[in-house]
C-alpha cells in the first residue's frame, strides 16, 4: 500500500499519521519526490481502517493492493469452484437448474413438483421450510417438518435438495440437506455464516437486496474464511425505485461475478421479479448473461400455494423453459447438468 | 372511476368532495351500501389530480380504469408496432442492431466502423454528434459536422443512421438522420418530447436513470399524443446504489415493456454496464428476454475513443457477438434483420 | 375489505376466485352494482395473500382496511409510548440523548467518555461490544468483555446503557442491559425479532438500508405481538445512489413514523453520514424534524477508535451540539431528559 | 496527476500508455521507486478521460489533484457568494425564505398569496408558468400568462420573484423575472445550462433526483463556467426505493455542499416530500442543517390548486412554519432576510 502526502502539509500532521500507522504490524518506507512524500507500507494491512486514514489532512491519495476478499478472489484462486452438492456438479462449465416450489406445503406436493422438474430437466430440488417473513401473520413455514417432507421428495426422486436457514440452532435439521441456503436478508448475518464456515456442506448465498457486489463477495468471505469453500453465489435482485417488480434482476452482476471470483454464480429470477409472466423471459437472460445455473420457483398450483404464488410457473411452463434453457447452453458454451 | 367514502367520516366533507369532483366535466353516481358511500365518476378523469382526492380523509380508496398512456398502452393497441427507419423494418417480431461509436469523430473512423458493423449484422449505423457531457469542459461532440460525417458513411454502406438530439433548435440539422435519439438525461424533457411529437420520423426513446416504466410510458405518451406513432423505447439501465457499474440495466423491463406497449424495446448494454467486457453478456441477455432490437457502442481503437471508450466494444468482438445474437434469436422466436 | 369484479369478466374464474377466498376463515358478502361485482370479506383476512389475488385476471381492484401492523399502528393506540429504560424515561414528548463510542474498547475509554457525554447532556450511554463487520478480517469487538465494560461504565456514571445484539445465542450477556439494539443488517432477522418479542426489555430498532418505513413497522410488529411492547425505531439512513455520505439520512421518516405509530422515533446521524463534520448538523435537522431521541457516536480519539471512527465526534464537539440540541427543543415542543 | 504502474508490468504497454498520454497537451515526469515507476502528468488534465487511463492493464492507480468543479470549488474561492436577486441579498450567512403556489393560476390567487407570504416573512415569491408534467394530458401551466401574473404580484409586493424555464426558447419571457429556476429534470439539460451561463440573472438550480453532489455541482459549473456566477443551489429529494414520499429529502447534501462550494444552499422540502403534513417538519430540519434558505410551496387552497396541491401547505400554515423557522435561525448562527 502506498499513501501520498499532500505537498505543503503540517510535518507534525504527517508525523502523526506516521506514528498511527506504525500502530499496526506494518513495517514503513517513505522517500521524496516531486515536491511531496511518498509512504510504502507493508505487513498486515487489514487491520487498517481505511477510512480514517482519509481523515488526515495530509492524505492526498491511496492505493491498496489486491482484493478485500482472499478467498474468494479469482486473482488468487484463477481455477472455477467445482461443488459436489449430493452427486450433482456444479460450476466449472456446468449449467444446473434448482426448482421446486417456494414453500413445503406437504408430501404430495413437494413429491409431484419433484418428479416433475426433474423429467423437464432440473437436477436439484428447492423446497422453503423456514420461511422468513415481512409480517408475523404471514405463514413462516412447516419448519422441521417441512424438512422431512423435502427428504422423502429426496428419496423418491433421488435428487439433492436445497432449503434456508433462518438461524443458527436450526442447523441440526439441516444434516440431510444437501445444500444449504442463506436468504438474501440473511446476507449479513455474519455470525451466521461465521458458524456456516466451519461446517462441509455446499452453501448457496444469496446477495442482500441493498448489498454491492463487493459485500456479497465479502459475506462468502466470511463463509470461505471459515475453512469452507464450498459457496454457490445467486443473485436475486436489488432494491430500486422501480416498483412493477418486486426486485430489480441486477444482470450484470452474474458475468462481473464470473470474472472477480472463482464461485459458481447462480440467478434466481422468480424473487428478483416477482412476476410469473417475466420469469421464463429473466430465467433465459440469466443462461446467457452467463449464469453457472439457476432456482426458479415452481408450483403446481400457484393460487393455492401458501407463499410466493405470484411468482412461481406451473410445471408446464418450466418444462418449456428448460428446453429452451437447454438450447441457449449450447450457444454460450454451457453443458447442462 | 369509483372511490369508496370511509364509512362514518363527516358528511361535510364527503359534500366538499363531491362538490370538488364535480368542478371537472364529468358526471357522478352514488350508491349506499354495506354502510358506506360509493361514487362512480365518468367524463373527462384526466384532469383530475388524484394525489389531492387522497387528500380528503373521508376516501378510503379510488380504483382508476385504464393505463395513463393512451396510445401507448397495448391494451388499447393489441397489434405490436412495425416502424421503417430507412428501409429498415423494426418491430413485429424482427431483431435489429444498431451499432457504431459513440461519438463521431472522423470520416474514416465512422464509414471504416459502418462497413465493419454492417459485415457483422447490424443494420443501423449509430454516432453522437451532439453530446450531452457531464463536465463543461469534456468534449461536446462535432455537433452538425458530426451529422455530415454520419451521413456520408450512410451514403458509403447504405445503412440508416440514429443520432441524439439535445435541444429543439437543432433539429433542422436532423433531416436526413433517420431515427432521432432522445438521450436518457431527456428523457422528461417534455417541450422536445412535443416538438418531435410533431414530425414524421422514428424516435428512439432512452429511459432515464431515475425513471420507472411508467413514467418511460408517459414519454413516450408525449410523442404518440402528438401524432408521431413511430417510437423505440430503448431500456439502458437505472441508477442504483452498486457502483462497479455504470447503471444497473433493468432486464426485466424488457419483457415488462413488451407487455404493457406495442411499441418496439430496445436495450443498450454499453450505456448501462459501461464496461465493455461484459457488453456481449449482457447483450445477449437482453436478446433472451424478448428485446427487438440492442443499440451497442463499437470502435475501431476503444483506448483512443474521444467518448465512453471504455465501454466499446472493438470490430472483432461485436463480430463474434452477432453470431450469438442470430444463433439465439432461433431459440427466442425473433427473426435477425 | 372489499374486491370489485372487472366487467365482463369470465363467470367461471368469478367463481373460482370467491370459492378461493372461502377456504380462509372468511365470510363473503356479494352486491351487482353499476355493471360489475363488489365481494366483501370479512374475517381472519391476514392469512390472504394479497398479491395472488390479484393473479385473478377478474379482480378489478382490492382495498385493504387497516393497517398491516397492529399493536404499531397509532391508529390503533392513539397515545404516545412512553418507556422506561433503566430509569429514563423516553418518548411522549421527551428527548433524549445516546453517546458513546461505536465500540467499547477499554475500561478508561468508555468510562470517560460516558462522564464526559452524561456532563454534556446525554443521558444512556452506548457502546459496541458484538460488532457486526462487512470483512471478516475487520475487528469483531469484545464481545461479553466488552458487555462487562459497559456495566462497568454504567455503574461508575449512573447511565442507563444500550448496546447491540447479533445473533439470540447472546442474550444472556444482556441481563444487565438496559436497551437492547438490533442493528440495521438485522432488521429482518425474524428469528430474532421474535425473541425479543419474548422478553421485557426495551429494544432500539433500527431501520434496515433497504427497508421502507412500512417493513419497519412489520419489524417493530414482530416484537410487540410476541408481548413486548418497548420498541423504540431508530431511522439510520438508507440506501442510494449518492457514495460521498456512507447512507442517506431519510430525515422524513421521522415526521411520517411519528404520524403512523406511537412508538418513540430516534435518529443515528453518525451511521446515516459517516462522516463526522456533518454529524451535528444532520443531529439538529433530527431534532427539528421531531425526533424523540438521537443516537450519536462520540469517541475521545476518533482517529484511534477501533471502530467507525470517521463517523464519531469528540466530546467537546458532542458539547457544543448538545447546547444547540437543548435550545432547539425549546422551538419544537420537546422537554430535554 | 500520478499514475502509479503496476509492477511487472509489460513494458510495450507502458510505452503505449505513455505515448496515449502525450497526445494531449501535457508534460510527463516519470522515476523509478520502489519495483515500480511513476509517472506526473501536468498541463491540460481535464481533456483526458480518466475512464480510459483504467482500462490499461498496466496501471495499478490515479490520483487527481483539485475539484472537477473549478468555479464552484470552496477550495478555490473560499469567500461565500452572495447573490442580489431583485434586492434582496442571498447567501453569506443569510436566511431567506422564498414561498407562493406551485402554479400561478390567477391574478387574485397570486398576489393574496404573496401579500400573505410576505407578511409571515417571505422575502421572494414563486409561481410555476411553464410546468414540466409527468403526463401530456395534465394541467401545463399558464405559460407567458403566468409570467406576467407573476410580475403584477412582484408589483403590487414589491417582492422579487422566481420561475422555472423548461426551454431555452422561453428565455425572453423572463427579462423581468429575478431568478430563473432550473427544475430538477433539467438539471443536466446542458443546452440550456450553457444558454444561462451567458446571461447575468442568478439561476437557482435543482438537484436532479438521480444525480450524485458531485454532478449536481458540474452542473452549476456549465452556468459558472459561461461567466454567469450567481448560482443558488437547491436540494429537492432524490429518488430511492421508498414510496411514502415522493422523493427522499437529502438533508445531508446541505452540510456537505456547504463545505463544497461557496454558493448559496437552499432546499425544497415541498418537492422532496410531497406531502404537506410534513413539509414544516422538514422545513425546519433543513434550517437546522445549515441551508441558507428554504423554497416552499404555499397556497390559499390546496385542494384546488391547479398542480402539486397534496404537497402545498396553507398560508397560516405557513405563518406558524416561520415562527419557528426564525427562532432556529437564532441557534445555528443565521439572519433571516
């Protein structure tokens, strides 16, 4: 990291600065030049709050080196993530379809939808159980229970299954799960992911709809920093001022994620929209914005479904979907899973 | 239009209403029911504000019928609007691209990057001639001898040609472009919105970074409501609170847009990223989700570009994304002009 | 509440919709008038999702009655709130001043700064101790040592303290606690919420970045139907566009929550900006606006603070604000605690 | 300007990234520190586009010394503007109140709410002639008509008086208006920008409600940079995910751009809210941030006016507003005009 001073500054100002950085475990090398000085720092720059060195005066400019987040930086690891999530690979020129219906609502149901996405070609199965809700008189899911039915649709179908958590000391119904899911307003729930790191099992996060790219790679982080490395990122939309849907898909976040991290990056454009009629339209721009995959919501029968009915497909519309979805890998170079 | 009287509220105030209601030309109904006051109003609505009918606390709700834009609204005209720009038929099931630098800058530099785009499969040449710039003191464009340029390179490939038009006055310079652009800063620059209302000749209608789709509607309703029916409503992103892109392109507008208008929607992936090597990614996403057409910036030597270099594309790179883009319409149902 | 049909509508899906609304614990009342259909609906109608009612291409419109938060909403319980936290009461027409550092680090440092700011005016005390940190590689606070400080600080001044809380396994270190915060990444972590709704003790709220006032509510509703009553909503900026402020401040949500709820609405000029040059002039324009209370950062040595220091003022800046809040008071009807 | 090169970096690239530099009218100083080179740029640094200097691999960071803004800067002229509008003097640690109705709709209506307005201690009046609409078939303002209302009631008050210009065409309307105002949607209308940078009347400009400070200030630039250097500044609201309001008033901008620039701040808390219950709240929160004047909007009777009414607070509403408004005045050091 080098600092510049601003040329004319008070020497007991840059001194000061001087002594404050040497707090730290940094070892600094300054030389003249050009009328002003210049600061080379090196050692453990982390633990350097940035934003107060701008606090001084004196500070005309300066420049870090590398990404915030090791772990997940491509810089440092330039090989894609592959992630075994209960047998089916993901990343690495993989494309996979997640679907399933946005809650649990019985063994039926999640069974039928199962078989279903399965045949039109999904390879892992969604299923809410711990639902996270903007009103306490909302329906919060069937919990545990719902877990269960989601292992039975496991068993019958053979398919991996994924689902949220919604706090920590949920985590022990989660151990047949085969990839565990942290919501969007969970994004910053760091101690959270801070217990989901010491765990081995793939985690899928979801970006926080107020979050930038460089906060959703810095919540992995705290997964990854854990020692667990299996992370799938999807994007679902950010808040906006637009108000026709229910998020804004931000699209350009999936190729801007493929080129900063070595992550499989996923979309979800049922929650990013909101909207049933646009989610096959947003699902597509997802495969060829170049998504590693996708999780769709997909319900029987979407009137009756206890949560997010407006916008899951019917098994008949997902089927076309993954047709299309199918022909579009080939043309940006994606083998389906 | 109804609106429901809250029941118990002041009598008074519920004949204040009527009487304001009344003002305009319309006729009004009223019925009794459920203990509450029902008003049915019919005439000329458009004259009335409803942000002050909400005023009154005795309204418990008003439900409006119809969309606020008339002519645009595909409700009102089911059939998708075909426009000719130049021999180039747009809408209706085709897919156009317009292609070309930012700013014109040169005779050769324009009619080298026409050829180029045209061999590629864009069959619209675009170029700024009159550049709206943030800072006073960045270069402001070639003004009508860009015009000149653009048209000389229309002669040389025979291609139609769009250009961005900032003020009224320099309209008459605009007679042999044909489309108009309206940039995304004018979005609601209504008096230019009523004068290009008032020709014949195709517009190119830009979002505005801080627009919703309505509001996009509504500017468009100002151009049709004058008479000139041949609008392209072209999505180019909205400003968010991530900064690693320039906007944040509202992919979901599109098949919104498709909708809710029968006017051609178009999407410009070099505006809203800003960043050219995800230009392709996202142009083809915006292919996916039901675009008609995209509009993106190539140059021949992006570095030395006079405007948004950094957002080009090169010759090269446009070349292998139409090859995408036609292979990708197949899976879409659009038909590459 | 009641659902006026579309004219015209299809008779079958009518009746699909009302047999839909049925399966609810809902009576259903029916009227023809003027050409179409008014259903109204009573009962247990929170267990509706309203956004798949309108799935039903019959629906005209819907009107709601009520608001979505009970135990919140001011219509409700028309009379201020007034809590007592550790012997200070707050709101119903009081203001009241929280300092302290964004972090608790030692025992000197929180000890002076709580005499200094209590000498100043404020009268509970804050302070870090379970820091929630975007990096992973960023100071985590003390943690329960850091709790322990805070009691120390309490004891040693007098001051009721308040300090934030980050995942429910970390309630028992709050015992001695006199408000518990949850953060604004926290806002929506149910889980939690819910189990503050089980205790008695009051709780700061603080908006999330990306959550409009009316989630705000749902979030304070969670805490009060779960039995406690003490809520106190704490506006801390959101999130947008502008990057020179670290939020921005909605200064109008203190006005409108002060119309739709009777809770105490605070005010944290420190988070909202972070930048601390700003912070006492954001702090008046919270008072005039009408807050109940401000919440702001003050550190003895900001550039050292081990946290957030660019956003805390010093004690003798917190002074000065602190003779301006007081008369400022005296202009808008508030009596300084 | 530094540019610091990557180390290790290929040195054709850096030969090229040179040579690109030279190309403007600049002088190069390169050394070698450090396992890296440096290199100064001095002469004409606002035609290079920084943009583009980033999209050379080779070059690890820039540092830009000094404001884009040059006129604006505060670092540049320290020394407060003070404007002479009509006689009354704005600016240099005066408060003025400018107040009237968000059109003029008659001769009656317009003089008794400047009479009144005056009277609480308004010193200029404003009225809306030309009104930019977010819909054609809304109410369009009385266009010259009002203009010359507007001068009978400057007339009859001897007030001065403000209007917004939504064309460039309409500039000879205005010979006799003292303030011409730049509405928030113009505001990077640079063609007509550039026009009132050649006149010599002060302009009060809008924040636009997508563009950050810093583009606010280069929009004022554009008028500064003509030779036009009475400029007021006025914060309106910007545009977020929240739908209470009709934008979100950002207070901070006020503190923030008083240490900006040295031209005067002054805030719309009628626009910014859009509902009138508030806008004394927010009124005098923009007071307490240190604005140098307040713009409101005030009419005899809201629910008939012909524009923005919902927001339009009354005369006696008005009257209370500046009671307090002056007393405030007192405690953070201003003079009310």
């Amino acid at each position: 990291m080098i600092i510049m001073i601003r040329s004319g500054s008070d020497p007991a100002q840059v001194c000061a600065l001087k002594e404050w950085l040497l707090k730290g475990k940094v070892t600094l090398n300054s030389v003249n030049i050009w009328g002003t000085e210049l600061l080379k720092l090196e050692g453990d720059l982390e633990q350097i709050d940035f934003s107060l060195v701008k606090k001084f005066d004196c500070v005309a400019m300066i420049t870090k080196t590398g990404d915030p987040y090791k772990f997940a930086s491509r810089h440092n690891y330039p090989e894609d993530t592959v992630i075994n999530a209960g047998g089916v690979m993901i990343g690495g020129g993989r494309f996979t379809a997640i679907a399933g219906p946005c809650s649990v609502e019985a063994e039926d149901q999640i069974c039928n939808i199962a078989h279903s996405v399965k045949k039109s070609g999904a390879s892992i199965l969604r299923g809410g159980a711990f639902k996270p809700r903007t009103s306490p008189y909302a329906f919060q899911g069937l919990k545990s229970r719902g877990i269960e039915l989601l292992i039975e649709a496991k068993k019958e179908t053979g398919m991996p299954i994924v689902s949220e958590i919604v706090d920590i000391s949920a985590l022990p119904f989660f151990d047949n799960v085969d990839i565990i899911q942290v919501g969007a307003r969970n994004m910053q729930n760091f101690e959270l992911l801070k217990e989901l790191g010491q765990i081995r099992k793939p985690i899928l996060l979801k970006r926080g709809p107020a979050n930038t790219i460089e906060e959703f790679l810095m919540s992995a982080e705290y997964i990854l920093s854990g020692g667990n490395r299996d992370v799938i990122l999807c994007e679902r939309g950010v808040r906006t001022f637009e108000t026709m849907t229910r998020n804004t898909l931000d699209i350009a976040a999936i190729p801007l994620l493929k080129k900063l991290t070595h992550l499989p990056v996923f979309a979800d454009p049922s929650h990013a929209s909101g909207i049933s009629d646009i989610v096959p339209d947003l699902a597509l721009a997802c495969v060829a914005a170049g998504a590693d995959g996708i999780m769709v919501e997909v319900h029987n029968d979407p009137v009756n479904a206890f949560s997010d009915g407006a916008q899951s497909i019917t098994p008949e519309c997902f089927d076309e979907l993954m047709r299309k979805v199918k022909a579009m890998c080939g043309i940006v170079g994606k083998k389906p899973e």
